[in-house]
C-alpha cells in the first residue's frame, strides 16, 4: 500500500515538513518513503526524488528517519535552474523564468522559443513574392532577412505588382500600387462602335495591352398608361 501526503503550500524553501506514520498492530514489513520535489504544480515533472526506507519500531516507541531532498533555486523566482532538472534557463535572474512576460531586450524572459513571442516585437513586412517591396506582416524584435519596415507593396502575391511597375495591361488591376487601376487606358470614356452606337472603352479580354468600345446597354422606356388592366 502507498500513502499519497501533500507539502503545506505555505511552506518556505528550506523549512522542514514533519510526517507522522501511525502503522496498525497488523502491520509487516518496513516502510518506504519516496519524496518529490516541484517547481509550481505537483502535475509537472519532479525536479528532485529521494527514496528512504525505514523499519518500522515495536509498538509504543517512537523512531525518527531524517530525509534532505534539494531542489535549488539560486534566484528564489520558484523554478529550478534547467541545469539541475528544472526549468529555469537562467537561474541567477528571477526576472527570467516560464511564464515571465518576454520583450524584446535581448534575452528568452520566459524560457520559451527566444523573443519570438515577445509582446512589444515590432511589425516588419515580408517581401513574399521577391519583388523588392514589402507587404505580409510579420511581427519580431528584429527585422527579418528581406523585410521591410514599410508596407508598399498592395499586391505580396505577385511580383509584377510593386510601386514603380508599369500599367502596360488593361487588366482592372492597380499594377503600380498607387490607388488607381488602369491609368493610362482611358477606361470608361465616351466612344463610338463600329456600329455607330455610343459606348464606353473597356479593357479587351483577348488583349490586355488595348481597349475596345463597347457599346452602352440602351434601356426602353415604358409608359404606364399604355399597360393594359
């Protein structure tokens, strides 16, 4: 049979806890003592063991057994340094631990994946389709290899869209990022067909670098007086 016994939470590093084991007359055999220490949570791994047996004394005497388990935490943050089994990447620093907030300064506070999860990392943008602009935003503490700390690129997916891109195709698309589509192309001004019928330029899907007019939808007007009850 074993006996599960819980530290007192109050309990101070370096302050001894007491065990009383009362055993039954029907009692045979000794008694082992296995103790664990733990950083925060007994749901975590120990940081430090300790097994000490003991034979248990004849009914009505009393005998003590005296077990030192160290866990040492040099900094007193409450983690045990990762050298020593714990957790703690820098135990002479109670300011870095797990669950410290991590910022942007040059050290892993909390332990966990170094500044990329910083609070304070600034936003830098990606240069995804390698155009020479950014535009995909990535947040670190520092720039990232081939971004920018500018967003000019509207378009990161495709690299014959930057600032400074000629609007060669009538396309509906803002090929230079400036906030206008298809300058140049006169789209939406009055012509006339070849049918002599009054149209509006639009971009010719058979080939882009042109437009074609199309002719205006005309609408009839119906006079409701002439429809019939």
């Amino acid at each position: 049979m074993s006996t599960l016994v819980l530290g007192r939470q109050e309990a101070q590093p370096g302050e001894p806890l007491r065990v009383a084991v009362l055993l039954a007359d029907t009692w045979r055999g000794d008694v082992l003592f296995h103790v664990d220490a733990f950083e925060q949570t007994c749901d975590t791994a120990p940081v430090a063991s300790q097994v000490l047996p003991a034979v248990p004394t004849d009914k009505g005497q009393v005998a003590q057994a005296r077990l030192d388990l160290t866990a040492e935490d040099l900094d007193q943050d409450g983690f045990v340094s990762a050298a020593q089994g714990g957790t703690d990447c820098d135990d002479a620093n109670a300011n870095i631990h797990p669950g410290a907030v991590e910022r942007c300064n040059g050290v892993d506070d909390n332990c966990v994946d170094g500044e990329r999860d910083a609070v304070d990392a600034p936003t830098w943008y990606a240069d995804t389709d390698l155009d020479g602009h950014g535009g995909t935003p990535v947040r670190a503490c520092v720039a990232p290899a081939g971004a920018y700390a500018v967003r000019d690129d509207c378009d990161d997916r495709n690299r014959l869209v930057h600032p400074g891109q000629v609007e060669s195709l009538c396309d509906g698309k803002d090929d230079n990022c400036n906030g206008d589509v298809d300058e140049g192309f006169n789209v939406g001004a009055p012509c006339t067909t070849a049918q002599y019928l009054p149209g509006r330029l639009t971009c010719d899907a058979a080939l882009p670098t042109r437009t074609v007019c199309t002719a205006i939808p005309s609408v009839t007007a119906i006079d409701s007086s002439e429809v019939l009850e």
